[in-house]
C-alpha cells in the first residue's frame, strides 16, 4: 500500500516531486510508525465489518483500529470479540492484495493471546493491539501479553499504548506516571509502534469538551499534557517514540464532505481560495488548524472517528517542495561540519546542525507521505485523493 494509492498514477505524477513510497505490514517499524497517518477507529461490532474496512482502503485509510472498549458497550464486548474473529476470517478467505494495518483496540491484556488464538490463520491479517489507558502499572501486563501472543502465533505484532489516564493530567502526579511509562515502553522498544494521546479522556477528567472552532491546543490544560508528553517521550535523539496526534470529535454526515467545486479537477485553475472558504464553512477549519498544531508541535499522524477526516490528515502530511530542498541542503555530506546557508527559496537561513533533526524527521515523512510539486498544495492534494 501507500498514500494516495487510491488515485490514479498519472494524478499522482502531476502532483508530486517525489511520490509516496509503498510499504506494508512487514515493513521496518520505524517507517511504519511514520506512515500510520489518520488511524480511523471502528467499532469491533459493526456487522459488515470485512466490507468497511475494504471500502476505506478506497478512500486512502492505510491504518484501522477495530475497538473493543469504549466506542462498544460493556455488554457488547463478548458480540464483538466474536464478530472480529468472524470479520478477519471473512478477509482472510477473500485473499484481498491490499489492506490497512489493522490493529484491536483491547480492554483487557487476556484479551490479546485469546483473541490471536481464535483467529487462527487469519491472524496473518493483524499488525497488533491498542492498549488503552496506559500507565506503567497497566502496561507491562499488556506488554508481555503481546510479547507472548507474537511467540505463539509467529507473527510481527505491535503495540500502541493510549496515553489518557487522570495521572497525566493532574500536575502532581505526570512526572512520576511520564517516567513510569518510559520505563515500560523502553523496555519493549521494539514492539511499540507508536503512542497514542486520549485527550478526550483527558478532558473528561475536568469536565470539559472542546467546540469545535476550537483545537486542543486551546485548551491549555490538555495543551500542557501534550508538551511534557513530547517533551519526555517524543524526542528526537533516539530516545523518543512517534506520538499521534489526538482525536478530532466533529463531522456532518448530512453533507457532504466539500463543496462539488473541490470535485471539478485536482489542478483547479485558481480556485483554491474558494475551496478554503468551503472547507472552513463545512466546520473543518478547526480539525485543519490542529493538524497543523500537532505537526508544530512534534506529533506525527492522527486518530480519527470518521472517514471525511483522513484526507486532510494526509494531504497536510505532504513534504512541500520547499520543506524538501532545506531538509536536502541540510543533509548533505559536505555540510556535516555545520554552517550556516541560505535557502534555494532565498527566504530563509538553514542552519546545519540545529536544523539536522528537523531536516531527517522531514525526510521520514517525505518517505511515506511524499513531496508536493513546486505549484502544488494542500487544496490540490485534497481535491484529487476524494473519491468518485
């Protein structure tokens, strides 16, 4: 698979420098970290399940969860335990070539070697588990599930743990539960894809809930959890893991996505600020502005509710082509001395070495997400990765 595979190759000529590579489930963590983008979350009890999941495959999603805890009722757990084994047999036996990484968002770390059991062959299918409300005291138990059910079953399996518990939020106590969670996801470092920010969760712990003309970043006591979430987990010497971007909660259904006019080409001819008027009167001014937020802000990727969101998580992903030619002056052999140069663009300073972090995280995202033409941008990117 990869971003925009869904649009025909002579679109994606048009509109990029250089295209989205393709990867899949075996591919090394580190690109599939990166290339996660808008993880669309589905409840496990939905009953054509095997369908949605190929239906979206058609509209560019490249990773799912299929939840197990709150999107489902407490009775509804055992029904949809069931219907996942029923669904990933389904696909199984399709043979389908192409399909998102596929992960289950779980209650309960028993869960993960009995379901890996129950699916039996299907579980070649499964890139691994959600682990929510993750502390260290919950993890580790989740961990070593996970590291058990990869034995038995021979397959690669990661893990996303969901940062959300009260312990983050309430200021007395987030150094000790930050350092925690270091301490239980270094030490399977190998199997944690990613971390997952519950900012939902974290609103509830204050009774709050964002409108939708506002970002996360407004609320500045979830804003300050995600800062010492990047700050201790998210650094890029080394040490730091990919943090996805949180959940935006708004969508219409009675509308439909965009204004035709974003339908009439990819290439547009000068409407582009039309069509950003039609996105921000169609509410998706906000989830535009926190993507944006996230990106500034260290995080990669994002988790969504509903379809109409994945495109523009992935159309902002995009490298332009002038983030790429600083991120390739940057790196070049000869500049590994340091310095100090001016941009191909001429309208800014590249400095080598504080530059060199941003400069190989831009090239990762380039990797998966690709690099925009000269005169392409957000708006064009956009209009042609929407369905027919």
């Amino acid at each position: 698979m990869r971003h925009f595979g869904h649009i025909a190759s002579e679109v994606r000529q048009r509109l990029f420098h250089q295209e989205p590579c393709e990867f899949d489930a075996d591919s090394p963590a580190r690109l599939l970290s990166a290339a996660l983008g808008a993880t669309l979350y589905s409840p496990a009890t939905r009953p054509r399940l095997a369908d949605d999941v190929l239906k979206q495959v058609g509209r560019g999603v490249v990773s799912m969860v299929l939840c197990l805890e709150d999107s489902i009722g407490d009775e509804d757990v055992v029904e949809g335990e069931e219907n996942l084994v029923r669904q990933f047999t389904d696909l199984a036996d399709r043979a389908v070539t192409e399909l998102p990484l596929l992960f289950i968002r779980v209650r309960h770390p028993e869960q993960i070697p009995d379901l890996v059991q129950r699916l039996g062959p299907a579980v070649r299918l499964l890139s691994g588990f959600v682990f929510p409300k993750f502390t260290e005291e919950r993890g580790i138990p989740f961990l070593e599930a996970l590291s058990g059910a990869e034995a038995a079953s021979g397959r690669r399996l990661f893990g996303m743990p969901v940062l959300e518990t009260p312990e983050l939020m309430y200021r007395e106590s987030r150094v000790d539960a930050l350092e925690g969670i270091a301490r239980a996801v270094d030490k399977y470092r190998d199997r944690v894809l990613a971390l997952r920010l519950g900012v939902t969760d974290f609103c509830s712990s204050y009774g709050l809930r964002r409108a939708p003309d506002m970002t996360a970043y407004d609320v500045q006591i979830v804003a300050s959890v995600i800062a010492d979430v990047v700050n201790m987990l998210g650094r890029a010497d080394g040490t730091g893991f990919t943090v996805t971007g949180p959940v935006w909660e708004y969508f219409r259904v009675q509308e439909r996505m965009f204004k035709p006019q974003l339908r009439r080409s990819p290439f547009l001819e000068g409407q582009a600020e039309e069509l950003r008027e039609a996105l921000i009167e169609h509410s998706m001014d906000g989830l535009l502005r926190e993507i944006t937020l996230d990106q500034a802000n260290g995080l990669m990727g994002k988790t969504c509710i509903h379809p109409s969101h994945v495109l523009p998580v992935h159309a902002l992903s995009v490298v332009s082509h002038e983030e790429f030619s600083d991120a390739q002056d940057i790196l070049r052999p000869e500049r590994g001395g340091g310095g100090v140069l001016r941009s191909q663009y001429t309208n800014k300073m590249n400095e080598v070495k504080p530059h060199r972090a941003w400069a190989e995280r831009t090239m990762l995202r380039a990797e998966v997400f690709g690099v925009a033409n000269e005169d392409i941008g957000f708006v064009e990117l956009l209009a042609a990765g929407i369905p027919d």
